[in-house]
C-alpha cells in the first residue's frame, strides 16, 4: 500500500521486504542521535511536536513523558510495546522488522528525556522477525545504549498489549490487567514510574530527535500534522502497511489499495476498539485523530479494515464481537458474562435466528458494559458494537424484525 | 470531604451485597455485578457506604476521596 505524492518517513529508505535495517545503513540515512543534552530536553520538543502515540488511545506523548519524568527521581522504566495483538494491525511488526534503530533510538531517548534506568522492548512472540530484528540491532547498538535495554516476548492474546497487563507479564510472568490507579507512570515495572509507549510512536521520536518538532508538522494535512503508518486489511490488490500523511482520507487510502467505492460497504477504523463508518461516511472523511474523535470515531492504532460490498456489517461484527468475548482474560464480571451475551445475542442476529429481544438487548447491554472493566477491554468491545448499530442500524433491523439479510439476498442474486 | 465509592473488578465475583446494603447508590446488572451510580456518595448515605464496604466478601469495595480521573488515558501506549 502506497499512498499517493508525499514523502515518507518511517518507511523512507529500502522497501519492507530488504528486511531489518542495519546500524551503518541506519546512521547513514538519517545521521546520529543529537547530543545527550539536549536528548534529556525532548520533552517540550515533543509537546510542541503535537505527537500522539499510535498504541490506540492516541494520548499526546510529551505530556505523557512528562507525567512519567515528574516521579522518576528513584528511577523509571521505558517500556517499548511491540505486543500488537490486534488482529487488524501488522504495522508494528513491519516497523520494528525492516527499522528496528528508529524503535530503538526513540527508546533511549525517552530513557534519557523521563530519567530512565532501563528499556524493556515487549514484542508479541508470534512477530518473529520484528524479534530477530530488534534482537541483533540492540546487540548493535549496545555499546552506545545509555541504559540496559532487554527484549520480552509478549505471549498472544488482544489483552497482552494492554498497559498494566504488560507490565504484569514482565514483573511477574502473568499477562493479565491489574486493577488501576495506580497506573504504569504512577507505578509500573520494579514498582517504578514505566512509560508505556508504543513502538510507532518512539520511531516518530527519532526522526523529532534529530531534525526537530517544526520538521514533524511539516508533514500533514488540514489541521492534521505528521504522518503514520496504516494496515489495510480486505479484498484489494494492495492490501498491507504503509505510511500516509495524516489528514488524508479514506477514500484516497482505499484508493491507493485499488479498492474501488461500490465494492466497499464501510470500514472499520482504528481495530476492534475502534468503530464502524458506512462507505458514504468514510469515504471523504480524513484520517485525523482528532477530527475523528470528534465524530465519534477513532484512528487508534492505524488500522483501516474493508467490508466488502458483498458480506454483511452485522456478520462481520458478530465475528470480531465473538473473537473480543473470547479474548476477555476472565477477571472482571460484566467483561466475562457481558462480552458472552453479546457474542451471542450478536451471533443469533447475524444468523437471522434473533431471539424476539436480542436487538434491544444488545442495545441495552452496550450501555450497561461501558467502562465496567479493570481494564479497556469490555469498554473498546461495546464501543465497537455500538458504532455497528450507528453504522449498519438498518441492516441489524432487518436481521432482527424480518430475519433477513440484505448481503445475502445480494449474494444469491448475483449467483 | 467528598466520598466515591469504588469496586475493584478484579476481585469482584458478584456476590450482590452491597445493592442490597446501598441500594440508593449501587444496583446489579444482568449478570449479578455491581453499577455503581456516577459520583460522589451523598453524605446522608456515607455511614451505610461504610458498611456496604465492610460486608463486601471479597473486600471489593472501597469508599475514597473523589479523585479526577487518571491523567493519562492510555492503554497501549
């Protein structure tokens, strides 16, 4: 996927498929780290910078190095997360495959800007090149590495990824969400302040590192500033990762992909904490993080999924609300029970087999869920379910009221 | 000061006796577990809030200080 007239960044440089890139062919492109000194002064750069990490809650990352720097006077932690759990999303393996010193760089430079003592790079263990990657760069860089610098496999799962679960895997060897406050930058690995920050995000920090925040918002479009990387997922030619400036729009993104209009019902934005848009609301909208928000909907982690014209949003939702009922790590009530009888309820609608009240149940249920968890997961979950009944409302109705579905009539038209 | 009562849904196994003890304040969802009413607990109801806390089985129940939320709303970085 290549999206149209604009120079990349991330992906500059020798296509993905060259493979990791090498610490001389690093330095050769893009020159050295700036001094220590004004390494340890990044913090305001990256608020001027306008960064907003690319793990999901698209949170600005100088205001959170700076929640982390503010307790770090006994030490810190940098946790790099390249778990990338979810299913839509392959940008991160990419990245940390093909420029593991981008990743890598951003991570010392957040080590020296919050008062680091250590770099814990947290990779989900099925990303096996992103692991051989990242493994023989830090065997290159660690005569220069400021602090120790360790790889964690992060074992499968949607959850693994979350913050406190990774901090809980690494401290204790068990990948599951802690309750919260405190929160990792409160208290994180060896009970010390740990910035969390996505591997996407710490690349972006390189490149601010070294050429600076007025460099970063040269890129963009509209009010949107830099650029990032997306994973577009679906019946195209061109399906896969790329880099595209932020602000441009979903129909030049499914463009680029060789995906025609009429061939899309919708899309689905950011992953499956992210949100339904039907084909005539994505199309012109841009990929802005904060002009999505405003809609009600979410870049979160780069993912852009098509529905092909022929298969159902109600289908569709109904395998990712199944997949995120059994992702649930079965600690908090309303996320084990409640993500089940969604599954469920969501599964007999897609089957034309509703039950007389599924479809005001599962209305009521997404209220219910929301926010009801120790961590996101139940919340992202329903989150998505709801943006399917804006999205697709019609069709769940006529699932629910007359058992019937609109793609599938289509289907055998066309058969 | 201003109260909010809290459950920790980790330890939480939906043992319902904080609606029976709290009613005004907390009420149970489809599957036994506790919806707490957004925010702070009506000072008329703290001494019962107190209870409420202490009866909770599995001490999933805190009644604190009404804190913001956290800063940081993130969850992958």
């Amino acid at each position: 996927m290549t999206a149209a007239s604009f120079s990349p960044r991330l992906l500059a440089g020798p296509p993905l498929r060259a493979g990791a890139e090498s610490l001389p062919e690093h330095l050769s492109r893009h020159g050295p780290l700036p001094s220590a000194t004004l390494r340890r002064e990044m913090i305001p750069v990256l608020e001027a910078s306008g960064l907003l990490g690319r793990g999901g809650a698209g949170f600005p990352v100088g205001r959170k190095w700076r929640s982390v720097a503010e307790r770090s006077r006994g030490g810190a932690v940098v946790l790099v997360n390249g778990a990338e759990g979810e299913p839509g999303s392959a940008k991160d393996r990419a990245l940390m495959a093909s420029r593991p010193h981008l990743v890598l760089d951003g991570a010392e430079v957040a080590a020296e800007a919050v008062g680091g003592d250590e770099i814990v790079v947290y990779v989900g263990s099925a990303h096996r090149a992103a692991i051989a990657s990242l493994r023989r760069a830090m065997a290159e860089q660690a005569a220069f590495a400021p602090v120790p610098v360790r790889l964690v496999e992060a074992p499968p799962g949607y959850v693994s990824g979350e913050e406190t679960a990774a901090v809980h895997f690494i401290d204790a060897g068990d990948a599951r969400p802690t309750s919260s406050p405190p929160r990792p930058y409160e208290r994180g690995i060896r009970g010390l302040p740990t910035l969390v920050q996505n591997a996407e995000s710490l690349a972006h920090v390189a490149l601010i590192a070294r050429r600076g925040d007025e460099w970063y918002r040269a890129a963009g479009r509209g009010a949107a500033r830099g650029t990032a990387l997306v994973t577009v997922s679906g019946p195209v030619e061109r399906a896969g990762v790329g880099e595209i400036e932020l602000g441009t729009t979903v129909g030049e993104v499914l463009t680029a992909t060789g995906a025609r209009r009429g061939e899309v019902r919708g899309v689905l934005l950011g992953g499956f904490f992210g949100a339904w848009a039907d084909i005539d609301t994505a199309w012109d909208l841009a990929l802005d993080p904060l002009a999505l928000r405003e809609r009600g909907l979410t870049f979160g982690a780069g993912v852009v999924s098509i529905l092909d014209a022929t298969d159902c949003g109600v289908r569709a939702t109904a395998r990712i609300m199944a997949y995120m009922a059994g992702e649930s790590v079965a600690q908090c009530g309303p996320c084990v029970f409640g993500l089940r009888s969604l599954a469920d309820a969501s599964r007999r609608i897609a089957l034309c087999a509703a039950e007389r009240d599924d479809l005001a149940r599962i209305e009521r249920w997404t209220e219910m869920i929301r926010g009801r968890g120790a961590c996101a997961h139940p919340t992202g979950a329903v989150g998505l379910l709801a943006s399917a009944l804006r999205a697709f409302g019609d069709e769940f109705a006529l699932h629910q009221r007359e058992r019937r579905c609109s793609a599938r009539a289509r289907a055998v038209e066309v058969a | 000061m201003a109260l909010e009562l809290r459950v920790d849904r980790i330890r939480c196994d939906g043992a319902g006796l904080c609606a029976e003890l709290l009613p005004e304040v907390v009420s149970l969802d489809d599957w036994g577990y506790p919806i707490v009413r957004a925010g702070s607990v009506p000072e008329r109801l703290v001494d019962h809030a107190r209870r409420a806390v202490e009866a909770c089985p599995v001490l999933a129940l805190r009644l604190d200080a009404a804190r913001t939320m956290a800063v940081v709303p993130n969850r992958r970085g």
